[in-house]
C-alpha cells in the first residue's frame, strides 16, 4: 500500500493549467483539443455536438409532450 506523502506526490504531479489535460501515455500536460472538455473523471469527451444549430434536437415542440389542443370533452 502506499504511503500517503507518496499519494499526494503522484496525484500533485498530475494536475495541470487551465485549458490542458494530462496525458497517461506520455505522462506530461498536453493542450485540450478544440471540440474536447475533461470529463467528471478527468479524460478527454468529446463535447456535445448540435448538428440544426437550435438545441431543440429538431422536434420543434415545447417540451411538454402534448399537442396543444385544449378539448376537454
């Protein structure tokens, strides 16, 4: 098991600048690619891509699921 001075050295060695990620293979920060974010568990994801452009995945609805008719009998 190790020790944690050691932990904390490693995970210290590990940490890098805004706009970079560290690299596992080549163990060094490297620059984010464009269309790339650090993901929740600190790897590289692509970023969601929006292919119309409206962010409303192109259904043209409220959201609601209903059809917007109002007969109540």
């Amino acid at each position: 098991m190790k020790k944690f001075n050691t932990f904390i050295e490693e995970s210290s060695k590990k940490r890098c600048p805004p706009g970079q990620y560290y690299c596992f293979d080549e163990k060094k920060c490297k620059k984010t690619p464009k269309g790339y974010h650090i993901g929740g568990r600190g790897y590289l994801e692509r970023d969601d891509e929006e292919s119309n452009g409206n962010g409303n995945g192109g259904n043209g609805g409220n959201g609601n699921g209903g059809d917007g008719g109002g007969g109540g009998e």
